[in-house]
C-alpha cells in the first residue's frame, strides 16, 4: 500500500477539490431548482410541501430538500450552503466504502477503495451540479455496509444503522434505494448461504427504525396530496402521496410514464460508464472481467478468497437500471462504491501477489488516461475559454509540474498506479471547478442576470416573467421566484421589469409593448455542451441573450 503520508495528501487534496467546487454558480436546471424548492421552504416555513414553481411535486421524495433547507436555516442561502449536505454525504460514502471494503476484504482495500471512490468523476461533478445523488448514494453504501456487517457479525447496532441508513436513502429518492440497497445484500446472502440472519427478532427492530425513519417523509406526503384528492398531478387527480412513494415512482421511471422518455438504448449506461468512473474506469473494467471469470470457474461455488455482493450488486443494478425508458449518466453514482471496493481488491491482489506484468499493463492505460486529462486541460485552458490571470497560471503549472514529477519518479507500479491516476482527477477536476465552469456559466442567462439585479438595486418583487417557463437560477440568486404575468397582463402594469427571450422580446414588440431601459446577458444551456459553444470562432451561433425590460 502507498504511505500513510502520500495517502492523506491525496485525501486531502480531493476534499480541496470539493470544497472549490462549493462556490460555483448553481447550475440549471436541477441543481438550481432543487435549491430554490429548499429555499421556498425555509422562506414561506413550509416543510411539508414541495412545490416546482406553481405546481405541486410529486417525484422525488423530502430528505434532499430538507437538508438542504436545514443547511440554508444555518449558513443563509447560498450556493455553497446548499452543496454542504451533499459533500457531507459524499464524506459518509467514502468512509463507509473503506468499512464495506475492510469488512469483505481487509484494511488496505477499504482504504483505497474510499480514495478511488472520491476521485471518481461522477461522484466529484456530483458535488458540483448537486441533485439528490449524492445524499442517496452516502446513504445506500453506508446501509450495505452496516446490514453486510450485520450478515456477518449479528450485533444489533449493525442492523439497527443499516435500517436507519436505508430509510434515509428511501426518503431521498425513493424505491430504487431500497432495491440498490437489497440487490447486492441478497447476493451476498445467497452466496455465502446465511439465510438464517433474517429469520431473527432483530429484523422486527430493524424495520421499525426504517419505518420511524421514513414517517416523516410519509406524513409530508400525506398532508400535501392524500388530504386533497382535488389536485391534478401530471393530469391525473386523486392522487395519493404515500401510494406513489411505496408503488407508482419506479414503475413511472422505468415505463417513462409522467417523466418522459429520453433513452430506449439499453446500452446506454455502458457506454456512460466509461467516463462515468474515470480515471479508474479501465482497471474497474479489468476487475469486473477478471472476477467474473474466477466465479465461473468456481462455478459460483462458495470460497472464502472472494466475495460475490459487489459484482452480483452491480451486475442486477446494471441490468435493472438499463430497461428504464428514462436515463440519465448519475443514475449510475449509485454503483460507484461498489466498483471502488471491487477495483480496489483488484489492485490490491495483484499487488500482494506480486503480478507486476499485469501492473504494468494497467500503469500504461492510466498513463493514457493521464495524458487525455492533459490534452483537455490544455485546450480548456489555451482554447476553450484562455486564462487571463497570472495566479491561475502559477497554479496550472504546478498541478502539471506534480503530474510529470510523478511520472518520472522511479516507484512500484502499484504505487504509481494509484498517485498518477488520483493526479489525473486532481488536475481535470481543479481546472474544471476553479476555471471552466466559472467561465461556462457566464452564458447562464438567469445567475448573470441576478448580478444585473443585485447591482442595480432592481426590486425582484418587480420583475415579471411571460408564462412558466423555468427561471431557476434568477429565482435562487434573487432569492425570490420570478411572478407570473401573461402579455395581457403586463400591459396593464406600470413600473415594472420583465425578463424576456428574443422570442418574447419579439412578442411584446408584436403587443405594442414598450420600454425605457434594458439589460441583457448571454444565454446558452450549459449542461448541453455541443462543440460549436466549445469552440470560441463558432460560439456565437449558437449563444442567445435573454432581456430584463423596464417597462414604465
């Protein structure tokens, strides 16, 4: 294993990482509005509701809003405020992947599986555009681990944590926490035949700590749906809070019903898992191919050298998540731990066997990816949007002066392997969150145009927007939710400010509408990156402007 010393400096050069990213602009559209769904709570003091501008939200359930809420009633409201549940919980799945990985293995993988799961790119950008993620996948690995401690050990408290932990991450996302959560755990049961833990009265403790877990989240549904079947939700009325969370949810997401449908490629999380996991995604492949083949030849008969719960776990969630008609690339953050604790046995074995062949092998493949991490940094940094400032330069330098020093130091191949590889995230991630993404969001029309407001002393009470379309980020950085107006409406309202597209801009020009003064900012959605915004001779082609109109 690499030292102690070199250990905890990468540790704690990634949580530098993290804690740079706290203060990047709110991206649109979900972390924005799920910041701005938490701040309405704490504003109007309402925490049983959760409401998507106008309408009633019946998706996700309350345990991210409500963090975030408590982080806002503590610090205030900001961006940074709000990433702090998050990144906590980030923390509680690094340190619970170390114990699920000391448990199933030994103290050496754990410790590596916990820096390989926070060097991982989805769990890092998932502390940046904060969603419900990242509680949800602290709070599943740290249920694995505790109820996996508990198949082993019996003690009580074990089990009782793991329930707790499983209802915190149902009351975050719903049905899928309990199926990430059990999936995995039934491998390992039915791999090491220790069935007879469930046949226990602890099990009748544990599901009452899950049931008093969850009932908070249950009552808040209760109070804002089932007491009024009046409520129209996605076109259907009589809907009830408590049936959705425990049945419809997951049938909805997987037929795409109410959501949407965006993917019918089952093989989409596939080919999203290759950037997904990097800079590891190679050696989490070799992991995953190399002990698949030991259990074949095992016949997945019982041996005690392996464990079958992380590659079981991730080959059921795999198929499982593949045939939901609505998809998107975090959905597989939930896996994350478990690929880190199989990667990182992985390494380790062929460490402690001594297979520098194979070490070397998977040295040469980081060794590509470190150097990809170098073509992109230098083209976000020399091309994409070209750094002004001599500071940020000081800094590029010296992450890449680290990078080739570490390079170039004679090491074992399994010390190089685990230094380079966390560089590699150090270096994408540090100029992502201190660079890229402040530049990005500048062409985020509604964060630059809170600037405007803030600046100009302009009353948020007084701004208008025609219809409902989303306005997440003015809504969070005004720290109050654009009003509602139709073209008829603001006719007949003086004094006045409205924020408007070109295409609304045209509207009211259509409408004898006039105005005395206007801001405008660029406009471009930002989580839908294409080349021609990346590429600063054709970027305005597809930049647009949005407009703040002082109507007298």
């Amino acid at each position: 294993m690499i030292s102690i010393a070199r250990y905890w400096s990468l540790f704690l050069l990634l949580v530098l990482v993290y804690v740079a990213g706290m203060f990047v602009t709110l991206f649109e559209n979900d972390s924005a509005q799920f910041a701005v769904m938490a701040m309405r709570m704490v504003q109007e003091n309402d925490f049983l509701s959760l409401f998507k501008g106008p309408q009633d939200y019946l998706d996700k359930p309350h345990m991210h809003y409500w963090l975030a809420a408590i982080a806002f009633k503590i610090f205030g409201i900001h961006d940074w405020a709000y990433r702090i549940p998050g990144i906590l919980a980030s923390l509680l799945g690094a340190y619970s992947s170390f114990g699920l990985g000391r448990l199933l293995y030994n103290q050496q993988v754990g410790k590596l599986a916990a820096l390989i799961f926070m060097s991982a790119q989805t769990i890092i950008l998932s502390n940046i555009d904060i969603r419900t993620d990242a509680v949800l996948t602290g709070f599943t690995v740290f249920a694995i681990w505790q109820l996996a401690a508990y198949i082993e050990k019996g003690y009580l408290y074990h089990i009782l944590l793991g329930a707790f932990g499983t209802g915190m991450a149902f009351s975050t996302k719903g049905q899928i926490a309990i199926l990430v959560i059990g999936l995995p755990l039934l491998c390992h049961l039915a791999y090491t035949r220790k069935w007879r833990v469930l046949l226990h009265w602890k099990v009748l403790t544990a599901i009452l700590v899950f049931a008093l877990t969850i009932s908070p989240m249950l009552y808040a549904y209760y109070q804002q749906f089932d007491l009024h079947p009046e409520k129209v939700i996605r076109g259907k009325a009589n809907r009830s809070g408590i049936l959705f969370i425990f049945w419809e949810q997951s049938f909805e997401r997987l037929s795409g019903e109410g959501v949407g449908k965006n993917s019918s490629d089952y093989f989409f999380f596939f080919h999203t898992f290759l950037w997904v996991f990097l800079p590891w995604t190679l050696i989490a492949i070799a992991a995953y191919w190399t002990r698949l083949q030991s259990f074949f030849k095992l016949h997945f008969r019982n041996n005690p050298k392996y464990e079958f719960l992380t590659l079981g776990g991730i080959t059921l969630i795999f198929i499982l998540i593949s045939f939901a008609q609505f998809k998107l690339p975090h959905y597989l953050n939930i896996i994350v731990p478990l690929f880190s604790i199989l990667a990182a046995s992985y390494l380790y074995a062929l460490h402690r066997h001594a297979r520098d062949r194979a070490l070397y092998r998977l040295l040469g493949a980081q060794y590509f990816i470190l150097s990809l991490v170098f073509i992109v940094t230098v083209l976000i940094c020399f091309y994409v949007f070209e750094i002004k400032s001599w500071f940020a330069y000081i800094l590029l330098f010296i992450g890449l002066g680290a990078c080739i020093y570490f390079i170039v130091k004679r090491e074992a191949p399994f010390t190089r392997i685990i230094t380079i590889s966390v560089f590699a995230a150090l270096l994408l991630n540090g100029v992502l969150n201190l660079h890229f993404y402040p530049e990005l969001l500048n062409y985020q029309g509604g964060s630059s145009m809170a600037k405007i407001v803030k600046a100009n002393d302009i009353p948020t009470d007084r701004i208008y927007k025609l219809g409902e379309q989303h306005t997440w980020a003015l809504d969070f950085y005004n720290q109050d939710p654009v009003n509602i107006v139709t073209v008829l409406e603001i006719d007949g309202l003086n004094d006045v400010w409205i924020y408007a597209s070109d295409a609304e801009v045209q509207k009211l020009k259509r409408a004898g509408i006039e105005w005395d003064g206007q801001y405008s900012v660029k406009q471009f959605r930002i989580t839908r990156l294409q080349a021609k915004f990346l590429n600063p001779t054709t970027r305005h082609n597809v930049v647009n402007k949005m407009y703040l109109l002082h109507k007298k």
